[in-house]
C-alpha cells in the first residue's frame, strides 16, 4: 500500500517515519525546499512542490494538521481517501481524548496508570509536540494489536484534525491558557474551537476554569473535575487537578474508587514535567512551563530563591510573558539559557522592563546552568528550573538527580 504525506512539520515527519517502520511505501512532500528527512527506509520526497497526481494515485493520504484547513486539499477528507478513513480500526476502540492547554501528557498517564492496573490493556500516545510518536503511529498500532482502550493526547492546535480522525467516546478538557495564539489568534477563537470539539461529546472538564466552568451545555453530556483530595506524591495543585481529571474518567468507567486511590498514590511524574528534587537542604523545582499558565501555577506555589528560565524561539512572542510573571514574584537571582533559541537578550530586556531590579545570570549551555544550580544548591536554596526547552531541561534534571555537591561535576 502506498501513502502520501502531505506536510512535513512536527507531526507530519512522525507520520512519514511510522509508515517507513511498519512497512509502507510512502510519497512525501512539503514546500519548504531547505527541509531535511534522514531515514534508513527508501522513500520518495518531494520538496517546493504537492504533485497532485502522485498523492491521487496513492491508496491513502496523511494531511499536516497544520494544512488541515487549506482549501486545496479539503477534497481528501470529503471523498475516503485519508488514511485514518482507509485503516480504520482504531475507531472501534473506546477512545478518550484529554487537551487542554498544561496537564494533558500527565493526565494521560494517570489515567493509563489507573486502567491498566485495573486490568484494561491501554494504548496510549498522539501529539508529537508533547512527545509521542504522533497521530498515526496510533492508528497503526491500533491496527496491528489489540487494545481496550485508547488515550489520545489532542494538542490544542490539532482539534479539527483529530474530531475527524478519532471517533472519541469521552473527552477530557484540562484548562484554557494563553498559547499558541499564533493559531488561535484570540482566546475567543480558542475557546470557540472546544466548544466545537465538544459537541455531541461526553466530557470532562475543569471546575476551576473560568472558561470551561461556563460550557457545560456544550458537550451532551458533562463531568465537572475539582481537586484530589487523596494522596498525591507530586508537587504543585495543577497536579491535583490532573489528578481529579484522571480520577472523574475512571469513575466514568466504573473502576471503584480504592483501585483509583491506589494507583494515584503510586503514580510518579512524566519526564520532562514538573518534578521536585531535594538535594541536601535544598529544594528544586523543575520542568517544562514555556505559557504563562504553566509558570503562574508553579510560581504561586513556592517563595523561589532562584528562577531559572529557558528561552522562547524568537518569533513565539506569546511566550515571552513567562518573564514578566517571573519578575513578579521578584525571586533573588533570574537565571536565563537558551532553551528552544539564544534569546537571552531580549527575555533580559523584558525582565528589566517589567521592573525586575535583581541580578540576572545568563547561562550559555546545560553545563553552565548545573554548575550555577550547584552553587545555590549549597546555599540550601529553593530553586525552580523551567520555561522552554523541554529536552535540555529534562538532561538538566537527569544530571542534578546523580550529582554529589562537594564532587566537581565537570
């Protein structure tokens, strides 16, 4: 069988690379002439150019989320012929879908730790951006072997995408924050987008939302979630909403509330989110909040000594708020390296800006940013490590969990 892919952003490679590893011949093709794909598969790439003929001739297409929308290609989704129409089998899993803007990827595993443990054989993944394999290594899993249940994580810019390519049997709405307002445009349009989503729908959804709070009415049928009150070894309340989250899906699905309780008192944190280290007498907080609702959460937890911070790329200008709420809480010392880009500069300027008077440190690499959490480490400091660049922030972690403070590290 021969699939085009149409667009080769984030998920549109995981999507070439699933089809490759499970045995497909692929078309691929994006208009971004500079793109490179390395693979150990021969495929056929096409790069400036959609050859019409070559993705009609194909027995599926894959459509970028991103060109979900495009007027060119909506005939693909009207006449059979995407492939989560063609390979379909996922479709008659129970599904349940969880966006939301923070909390999506640890609400998935916690309500994968809770079905599983009770006996349900659970697939889990979805948006590449949070760090599964993506959209269609799903479908084809789920084609290939057999599963209860399947969770999806739904990236809060793929909703139309995934309405269409899941048949979803309950879905999980974490909270609204501001991101990615480079697709949305407006919270308005955002928050228009899940009322969408939801319709027709069983739902879950935040209490504590202003937002969400006030749709109800939307889905046919909706679960308000609060916070756990149970025993939770996680830092931070936004994880006792998720936990709620998890909590309410399993009720849903009639798992007594001891297995519940059970299996969230187990449960550990995700790598690459918040996480709490005691080193000596000092306490670190770290992981990934690049949205001003993920860093005002952890902020109005803890009195931080120091807040160390990884930089937005320099056209995400949504994310740049992080700086002004970390000036805010006006903590000893900001630290500052280059998370997803070197925009230290400029998150320098806005720290200033925005009346910060402290000393900021800029850290030029994940060598320099341990070494300086070592430093404060001795001083028994409280320390939160965040904002973006979620793969540097996870080796930071994986250092600091190994280290030994009187040892020279490097």
């Amino acid at each position: 069988m021969k699939i085009a892919v149409i667009g080769l952003g984030v998920e549109g490679k995981k999507a070439l690379h699933s089809l490759l590893n499970h045995g497909y011949h692929v078309y691929a093709s994006d208009m971004n002439e500079e793109l490179t794909i390395e693979s150990d598969h021969d495929f056929e790439l096409e790069l400036g150019n959609h050859d019409l003929d070559k993705i009609n001739s194909a027995d599926a297409v894959i459509l970028s989320p991103s060109l979900w929308n495009i007027e060119a290609f909506k005939e693909f989704k009207s006449n059979n012929k995407l492939f989560s129409d063609v390979i379909n089998n996922h479709k008659s899993i129970f599904t349940i879908g969880v966006t939301g803007t923070n909390g999506k990827t640890t609400t998935c595993f916690m309500i994968k730790e809770i079905l599983q443990n009770y006996g349900f054989k659970i697939l889990i993944g979805g948006n590449a951006g949070g760090g599964f394999d993506g959209y269609t290594e799903l479908i084809l899993e789920s084609s290939e072997k057999n599963y209860d249940i399947l969770i999806v994580e739904v990236c809060d810019m793929t909703l139309d995408f995934c309405a269409h390519n899941f048949d979803f049997d309950l879905l999980v709405v974490t909270n609204l924050g501001y991101d990615h307002l480079n697709v949305h445009k407006s919270m308005q349009n955002y928050q228009n987008s899940i009322q969408t989503f939801l319709k027709e729908k069983k739902a879950v959804l935040n209490i504590n939302d202003k937002i969400l709070s006030g749709m109800g009415n939307f889905a046919e049928e909706t679960f308000f979630f609060d916070y756990y009150l149970g025993e939770l070894n996680l830092f931070g309340k936004f994880n006792r909403q998720n936990a709620a989250a998890a909590a309410a899906v399993a009720k849903i699905l009639n798992i007594p509330k001891e297995n519940i309780n059970e299996s969230l008192k187990s449960f550990t944190p995700v790598p690459g989110r918040i996480n709490e280290l005691n080193i000596g007498k000092s306490k670190i907080v770290i992981g990934k909040t690049d949205n001003i609702s993920a860093i005002t959460a952890v902020l109005s937890e803890e009195k931080f000594d120091v807040v160390i911070l990884g930089t937005p790329r320099r056209n995400e200008y949504w994310r740049y708020d992080i700086f002004e709420e970390a000036s805010k809480v006006n903590p000893k010392l900001i630290g500052l390296f280059p998370g997803l880009d070197n925009t230290t500069i400029q998150a320098e300027e806005l720290l200033i800006n925005n009346g910060y008077n402290g000393p900021i440190q800029i850290l030029n690499d994940i060598k320099e940013v341990v070494e300086f959490t070592i430093d404060w480490i001795k001083k028994d400091s409280t320390i939160f490590i965040g904002g973006n660049g979620q793969d540097k922030i996870m080796k930071i972690k994986e250092i600091l969990e190994h280290i030994n403070v009187n040892e020279k590290m490097f």
